[in-house]
C-alpha cells in the first residue's frame, strides 16, 4: 500500500490488485514501470514512483546565489534518486539534499 492506492510489487504487473478497485491500484513503478537508478529524476506526483533499493528520493536543491537551499528550477515534486549516507558526495548530492556526505 502507498496510502490510499495499492502498488502491486515488481514483476507481479497488476496482478496485486485481485478485489481492489482497479483504479486505485498500479504496477511497480507506475508509469516508470521499473525504480528509478541513481541519478535519474523523477515526479513524486507518479504514484507508485520510487527510487531503487539502497537510494534515496531526494529534493533536488541547489545554492541560490545567496547561498540559501532552493528548489531546483522552482518545481516542488522532483526528486532525485541519490546514495545519500555513503561516504561519498554523488554528482546529484549537496549540502542542501545530503549534508551526511557534503557537508559544506
């Protein structure tokens, strides 16, 4: 489950949906149709959207040139899928998105 809609695991299509109103319930992914890979961004608005396992879904801010964290491009529902918490600071993290690995 994802709140009120249903989303049926990978591989299974929408077989999950068995007695659940169909219109409420949406293959792995949704119209992704798979987990986004690192990197990849994608609308939190897709229901059913996730990033892979070990990834986090993260807001894609950047340094506004005051240096305040900022939305990117002002669009509120992206994500991206980040390794945020490995040690290393990814091409796609920040110290606005993942202070854990950029610090500064």
């Amino acid at each position: 489950m994802d709140g009120v809609y249903r989303c049926c695991a990978k591989g299974e299509g929408r077989d999950c949906c068995d007695g659940y109103d169909l219109k409420m319930c949406y293959s792995f992914g949704g119209i992704y149709g798979d987990c986004m890979p690192e990197g990849e961004v994608l609308e939190a608005r897709i229901i059913c959207s996730k990033c892979c396992v070990g990834l986090t879904e993260a807001i894609p801010y950047s340094r506004n040139d005051s240096g305040v964290c900022d939305y990117y491009e002002g669009l509120t529902s992206l994500r991206v899928c980040i390794r945020c918490g490995d040690g290393a600071c990814g091409k796609d993290e920040n110290p606005c998105n993942c202070s854990a690995d950029c610090p500064n």
